[in-house]
C-alpha cells in the first residue's frame, strides 16, 4: 500500500494561496490524493483554455474560403441595407450639429425614435422616383423640414434639440433640392 501524506492544508501551485485540502481536487496519484492547484485555479486555467480554443475556432472559420465569402457577403448586405445607411448619415448630421458634445454616442442617444421608425417615416413622404437606391446613391438627402438653423439649444437635452430632431421635423429630400433650399436661406439669413 503506497504511504500518503496527510497535510491538512497546503499551498496552491498556481496561486499560492494556502488553503485546506478540500478546495483540491481529488488526484490519486499525488502524494496527499490531491492536484497541486486549488479548484479555483484548475477552472480559472480549464476556461482559459476553452476560451483560446475558441478563439483559434472562429479564427481559422474566418481564414478558411467558406469563412470569407460569408463575410463579404453579409458585408455587402449591409451597404445594402437602408437603415444601416441612414444610421450613417444620422451619424454624420448629428456630429456636425453637436461637435465635440457628440463624444462618440451613438446618434440613437439623442433621438427618441429607432432606425426602424425613420425609415418607415422617411419612406413614406417619398415623392415620385424616391426609392432607397436613389437614397443609398446620395441623391436623396434627410432634412429637416424647420432648419437646424431656426432652433436655439446648448445642449442634446433642450426642447429645441428635441423639437429640430423629432421624427416630425424630418423628410427626405433630393440633394439638388436640398442644397437650393440651404442656398436660399443664406440668402435670406
Ligand atoms: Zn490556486
């Protein structure tokens, strides 16, 4: 019969820590029929090694061909994609209009409506041959029926904010319209 020792704690491997025998797993090989590494530390180590292998998974998926067609594909379905569009020039609008104050929000902070409602919105006041093609094309500009000009605010938090980007406040309008219609209130401004 192989003689054991029997310590009534003992130092941890991995962390050091001295603890009672019973926070090792059971080993029948080691000297006290216990891992050298406390049970915390052999699950710290078991899920890092999960994680890794993980990672190395979706990293060769990613690499292999299947991997990459998929990823360009899904890709070109979001440049497709009208509501990821307007989310860009969302983005945009509210950047030049809040500066710094933006700080890298996203735009869906400072509004109160969601990607989807403003599409739905702005699809509905199409007027003839506005389609999202023309739209993804940059011919179709989203406005604002009021200026930003005529509304006084400091702060994302003010009415006015609100007011000059409520979903009511915002229409699609062609490019070339747009840039007469900004043209006309430099004129009278
Ligand atoms: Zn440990």
């Amino acid at each position: 019969m192989k003689r054991r020792v029997c310590w009534l704690e003992k130092a941890c491997k991995a962390c050091g820590v001295v603890l009672p025998l019973a926070k090792f797993g059971r080993h029948p090989g080691g000297l006290d029929g216990r891992e050298t590494r406390c049970r915390r530390c052999k699950r710290l180590a078991r899920n890092s090694a999960l994680r890794q292998r993980e990672r190395d998974r979706v990293r060769a998926w990613q690499k292999s061909a299947r991997g990459r067609e998929l990823h360009r594909e899904a890709q070109r379905r979001r440049r497709l994609n009208p509501e990821v569009r307007i989310g860009k020039r969302m983005s945009e609008m509210l950047r030049k209009a809040l500066g710094a104050s933006k700080r890298g929000m996203s735009w869906k902070t400072y509004v109160d409506f969601t990607p989807e409602a403003l599409r739905k919105h702005l699809e509905e006041r199409f007027v003839d041959g506005m389609n999202w093609e023309a739209f993804m094309r940059g011919e179709i500009h989203i406005d604002h029926v009021v200026p930003q000009a005529c509304f006084r605010f400091s702060t994302p938090g003010d009415i006015a904010f609100r007011q000059c980007w409520s979903l009511s406040n915002l229409q699609p309008l062609w490019a070339k319209d747009n840039i007469a219609k900004g043209a006309r209130l430099t004129a009278h401004g």
